[in-house]
C-alpha cells in the first residue's frame, strides 16, 4: 500500500480489498477475522492472522484430536510433570533436583526447497525450544526420510540436509547422538527432516512463556531481523506441493550457529541472573507469534513499537517484520527494575537488544509502527483462538485390498538361502551401515555421551558427580502405518520405548512429531485420528504422558500421501550412564540369550519390504504388556550389573540384530535357534525373519550372571532362551547360515557410500 494501512484507517475503509487468499487465509477465515475485530483487518492485522492461524501454527485441523492428550495422567513413573502440551517443550523430573525438558518438530518442507538451511534452521528452531525452558541444550537427534536412495532428487536433498545437521548442530558444539535414517519411494516428494532436541536444567530454573505484570517491559534480543523466512515454515508447510514441487516458495530461514551458540549462553546467564519475567522463541510466525502468545498466555495485554526492531534490511515493511521467521532471535518479559541488569549481560555476550514496549492490563494487543497503531487485536484471538475443523474422516476403500496381499503370497528363503538373503538385507537402504552420515555429526563433543547411534538409543549424562543420565529414542515404521495406522503409532511407541529400555533407562514420557498428508482428504484424516487414537491407548497402558511434540500435514505431492509417519520419541531416565549397556559382542567365550516370544510376523518387514517390494497384509501384533515387562527387566538386570550386551530387535528380524551385534566389535558368534523355534512355533526361517515386538538379544559374561538373568526374567514374566556363545570370526546359525564377520561388513558399508560418497 503507498501509505500505512493504520487501525483508523482500516475503520474508515471497509470495503477495501484484500490479499487474503494470497496469504493462505480461507473465506470463511478472513470474515471471520473481521468479526472478531469488527472491521476489516488492517495488513499488518492480516499478516499475523494469516501465519498463526496457519495449519502449521494453530493445528486447526488437528487440535480436535489431540485434545485427547491431555486427558493422560500428566506423571511419569518419576513423579509429576513440570511442563506438558502447550509449552514450548515438555520438561519431567528426573530425580535429585535435575529436570530434563525435550521436544521433536519437524521441517519437511523447508529442507525440500533448500535442504542445507531447511535442515539447520530445523535444529536451530527446536534448540531454542529447549533454552526458552530454562535449560542448557545437551544432545540432539534427527529422524529423517527421504524417497528412493537411487532416485537422482535424493542426490539432492539428502545431502544437503545431512550437511545442514552437522554444520548448525555442530557448531553449537551439540552433540547428535541418534535417530533415523528411512528410504521410502512415498517420501520422494516429501522428505521428512523432524529434529528432536534435549536440555537439563534444575526445577528452579524453570521459565515458561508468559508476559504478566502491567508495566513490564518487553525486549526482543538476539538477530537482527530480516527478509528471510518472510511466511517461512508458517505457510509453507501448510500447503500441498503439486507435481513440479511447491506453488508458494516464502524465503526459507537462513541459520546463524554461531550467533546462536552465544545466544544459549547469554540466556543462561540471564536465567541464572533471575533477570527473566517470561521468554518465548522466535521461531515460527516470528514476531507475530511471540507477542501473541506470551500476550495470551499472560495478563493479556501488551504494547510493542514494531519500528523499534533491529532490521537487516530497512526497507522491510511492518507486515513483512511482524511474518519474517528470521533465525537466533528471542523476545523476554522482563521487570522495569532489572532491564540495566539484563542489558549488561546481553551487551557482555554482544547480543543486541531492544526494549519494544511493555505489560499492560488492557486485555489487547497493540502494535505501533511510528506513533500509529497498526494492530489492535485480543492476542487469544491471534494466538490460541483461531479455527478448529473437524473434518470429515473416511476409512480408505483400498485398506482392505491391501492388508488382505499378505507376505505369504512371497516365496519364503529356505534354509541354504538364508545366508544370502542376510546379506542382502544388511546392504539393504534401511539396514545399511548408515556411518557415512553420521560420521558427519560430532556425537560426542561436551564429553557427557554415553552411547550414541548405531545404539539403540542415545545416552547421555547430565551430572557428572552422581552420573545420572537420559536415555533418547525416536521410531516410526511408516508402512505398518499405512496398513494399520492404529497399530503403527502403537509400534513405534513400543520400539522407542524398547530401545530406551535395553540400555537399562526407565522410560518416563513422549514427545511425537505426526507426519501425514494432506487433512483436506478425509482419508487422511482416519488415518490422523487413527494414529492419535492408538499412541493415545498405548501411552495409558504404558502409564507415560505425551508431554509435546508436533504436527506436519500437507506431507503429500498432488494428491498421493506419504505413508502414515507417526514418530514418536520417548526419554528415559538411568541413574548411573556409567551403568548403561549397549549393544554388540564385544568378548569371545559369552552366552547369547534371546529374550520375548517370536511369532510368524513378516507382513509389513523389511523382509518383504527390500527384497520383494511388497507392502501388505497386517503389522505385527502389538504386546504392550509385554513391552513393559521387558523393560522393567532390563532396568533391574542393568542395575544388577549382569549385563555385558544388549540390543533390541525391530527392522529385519532376529537376523539383522544378531548380524549387528557381530559387527559392532568385530566378534562372531555359534548360535542354535532350535529353542526359540520349538517353543514358539515357528521355522528357521520366520524365526529369523520376523518382526515380532518385545525382544531383544543380550548377552552375560558367566554362569553365575547367566543364573541372575533368568530368576529376572521369570521375576518379570519374560520367555528368555539360551542360543549359543560368542566368539571367532563367524556368525553361526544351526542349520540356516554361515558368514564370516568381514563379508558382512563388506554388504554392510558399501551401500550408503556407493550413492554419496562423491
């Protein structure tokens, strides 16, 4: 517009037309904006309407769903929970005065369009999640999916995005101690880059965001703000991408590591100052976000003098810095009386900082831009009180074709094949060695990790005197969602939760980050409610909260969906890392037990998946019973020291986990699975095979041990059976297979390298 579009203006102008649509507003949303203000929006009105009440933002198509979380007792095993949903990230008491805050979010689409900043500003956006907290980030992890590993577009996103992790969180000097690395040809369109982050902090250092105390000044510190991310992840991730990619391409974030390593660490000086009132990020929607909420969530007022923003870019117009996500910024509450103070320790980490304006007692949200009022808005309204579809939901018409093509129609390997079908999973683009992007990552930069991938789960001491520590997992198969999207956010659930378990971490709480398609296709839809449905069930059987996460829709190109992607991460607590067991045989001469009952599972494995490029039939049978059973064992046999392995089995079978844990240290083992199969009812082959839950391969140094392991398991209702005995150079099944340790690692290594390495 040639001049400010100002409140007063707005009121004399009614009829004066409206980019709305442009902006990704609805009819219905927009006269729905001019309802609640009772005239026309004015632009910079319009632009924060427009990112909050995003589908990225406002989760208008979700919220009716994921109400039912709250409904979960909000206590760990532990005690209460500090924070849950509604925060920037769940915090749960760890014991011994320590708290532990983590969340996982996703940037799907962002990392598509420009996969290195896309990915960086990925992590750099969950990071501050975590500070606004209170607390010092310590690990970090990244779940990502890309299409075919062969496709030439693949090529080009994944290592970029790969480059984006380890430039961003290696510069804060972070370390990236897991996730997961899944090809699928439904993600081709629709990469998946969700980060997860995790930070310690002591239960009074607690902060939420909030702006309360008329008076109180409002400061945004950090970054300059400039044109990058203008509608940013807010808008882009709420539209489908057609077949020749997205429509709308909002500048994606530029990341400044840096900046935001100095950042942590002035706020957690400021923190320890007890100079905060309230602190809210900037991430997405920016600064129409942060005034909105912390408005909201406060006294429900606040004055801010928008032209008072450190720009980059001077020629930004007021609509453009109210949507800009530009990254490494946040916005404090902070009492008249101690800004001299908070001002000293931002000038002292030269991190720039500006009071905008202060607490009021209004009950609205006013923002001027020289002296004239250009938003006068109720902040609920912009921030929490936006649209809520129910939408229409239907069961997909081709489920029943699909789950009735079973892998039974596939020719099952016979025993003298077994060998070989071995090496082709390992070399497999979901079972190879995945070390040529890991190796990209510094997983054990601050001296406090444990365990990091390819371990089942990260683990990471957050006290160094009494050696307390966290134990971190995510997991999603997204074809066991596709054929059962209920039972599929159940198995991821139950595999985070096992991965945890197996280091000998009590599992404590959740965090997810729902990735589906587009929420327009009532199909999708079923699948959301599915999905919420069944993590829902899962978590009140498991007696664990969901404590926050994040919702991804639109993940779809032209109308084909990626498959069902619920992830679901879950953190634990262990009370000395130093007691932590990993996985891998690591000396010759000890005993391979088996632990949990194997049934003829393989519909929906990588099995069926890899080899055959079949996709049907039902995932495996959800046991939660079972799962926690196992996971009390583990915590009470690690805590009896009887351990010297252990590692869950999941993708591939029996088979790909006895294979790893003779690669990790380079020792073979002489197994006889006949006591499985007896017991259980199944052939070698399926034995092998399947994917069946709750299991898990451990070994123990002696007799004596071996004795403890088993009263445990009986103690816990645990089928366990004794295999064989660790040793040589050789991975021996009785009857089924043969191969040396190096012609595995060759299979093993060979495949990621032989697509990226140039």
């Amino acid at each position: 517009m040639s001049t400010l579009d100002t409140v007063a203006h707005a009121g004399q102008t009614p009829d004066l037309d409206q980019p709305w649509a442009d902006l990704g507003l609805k009819e219905d949303e927009y006269a729905r904006i001019r309802e609640i203000l009772g005239r026309r929006p004015t632009i910079a009105e319009l632009a924060m309407y427009s990112v909050m009440w995003s589908e990225h933002c406002s989760y208008k198509s979700s919220k009716v769903h994921l109400r039912r979380f709250g409904d979960l007792p909000q206590t760990t095993p532990l005690g209460e929970t500090l924070a849950g949903i509604g925060e920037n990230a769940g915090v749960i008491d760890v014991g011994q005065g320590w708290a532990v805050t983590f969340k996982v979010e996703s940037h799907n689409h962002p990392s598509y369009v420009e996969p290195y900043q896309g990915a960086a500003t990925g992590v750099g956006g969950i990071v501050r999640d975590i500070m606004a907290m209170g607390a010092r980030p310590v690990a970090v992890m990244d779940p990502l999916r890309f299409g075919a590993i062969d496709h030439p577009d693949t090529a080009r996103v994944l290592p970029g995005v790969v480059k984006g992790i380890g430039g961003y969180g290696n510069s804060l000097g972070l370390p990236n101690v897991g996730g997961e690395i899944v090809f699928d040809e439904c993600y081709q369109g629709n990469p998946l880059v969700n980060a997860l982050c995790v930070g310690t902090l002591r239960h009074e250092d607690l902060h939420l965001a909030k702006a309360s105390g008329a008076g109180n000044k409002v400061v945004l510190f950090g970054a300059k703000t400039g044109g990058d991310g203008i509608g940013g992840v807010s808008v882009l991730a709420s539209e489908t991408f057609d077949e020749g990619g997205p429509t709308k391409r909002p500048a994606v974030q530029v990341g400044d590591p840096f900046a935001e390593k100095v950042l942590i660490e002035c706020c957690l000086e400021l923190y320890r100052a007890g100079v905060v009132e309230g602190i809210q990020d900037l991430g997405g929607a920016g600064l129409s976000c942060a005034t909105s909420e912390l408005a909201s969530a406060g006294d429900g007022g606040m004055i801010v003098e928008l032209d008072r923003v450190p720009l980059r870019d001077s020629t930004l117009l007021p609509a453009e810095i109210l949507m800009s996500e530009s990254q490494e910024r946040m916005m404090a509450v902070v009492a008249p009386d101690q800004v001299d103070a908070f001002m000293a320790i931002t000038d002292r980490w030269d991190v720039e900082a500006t009071v905008l304006g202060e607490v009021t007692g209004t009950g609205r949200l006013v923002i001027t831009w020289h002296g004239e009022t250009i938003v006068d808005v109720p902040p609920r309204s912009v921030a929490h009180d936006g649209p809520v579809y129910d939408r229409p939901m239907a069961r997909p018409q081709w489920l029943d074709a699909v789950q009735a093509d079973t892998s039974a129609s596939l020719p099952r390997p016979g025993t003298d094949e077994l060998g070989q079908v071995v090496l082709d999973l390992l070399a497999s683009p979901n079972l190879c060695d995945k070390s040529w992007v890991t190796d990209q990552y510094d997983r054990y930069v601050l001296g406090n990790t444990r365990q990091a991938m390819p371990a089942d789960a990260g683990l990471v001491r957050i006290d160094e005197r009494t050696g307390l520590g966290v134990a971190v997992s995510t997991d999603c198969n997204g074809r066991f969602g596709r054929l059962d999207p209920y039972a599929g956010a159940q198995l991821a659930l139950s595999e985070s939760y096992r991965n945890v378990a197996t280091t000998g971490a009590l599992p404590l709480a959740v965090t997810d980050c729902l990735n589906f398609g587009s929420p327009e296709d009532p199909e999708v839809m079923w699948q959301f409610e599915r999905a919420v449905a069944g993590l829902f069930d899962a978590c009140l059987e498991l007696g664990i909260p969901v404590t926050g996460g994040n919702v991804s829709f639109y993940n779809q190109t032209g109308d084909v969906a990626i498959h069902p992607t619920p992830v679901v991460g879950v953190l634990g607590v262990i009370e000395d890392v130093a007691k932590g067991v990993g996985a891998g045989f690591a000396h010759d001469g000890q005993v391979v037990l088996v632990l949990g009952r194997t049934r003829d599972e393989l519909d929906g494995g990588e099995w069926a998946h890899a080899l055959h490029g079949h996709l049907g039939g039902v995932p495996p049978q959800v046991d939660l019973a079972a799962e926690k059973a196992l996971a009390d064992f583990f915590v009470a046999a690690v805590r009896a020291g009887v351990l010297t392995s252990s590692h869950d089995v999941s993708d591939g079978g029996l088979a790909i986990t006895l294979a790893e844990s003779a690669l990790r240290h380079g020792v073979g083992a002489s197994l006889d699975l006949t006591p499985v199969c007896e017991r259980d009812g199944v052939d070698l082959t399926t034995a092998l095979l399947s994917e069946s839950v709750a299991r898990a391969v451990v070994t123990v140094a002696d007799e004596q041990s071996l004795a403890t392991v088993v009263n445990l398991a009986a103690e816990h209702g645990v089928p366990v059976a004794r295999i064989g005995t660790t040793g040589g150079s050789t991975l021996k099944v009785k009857g089924a297979l043969e191969l040396e340790v190096d012609a595995m690692r060759l299979a093993h290594t060979a495949t990621m390298r032989s697509y990226f390495a140039s």
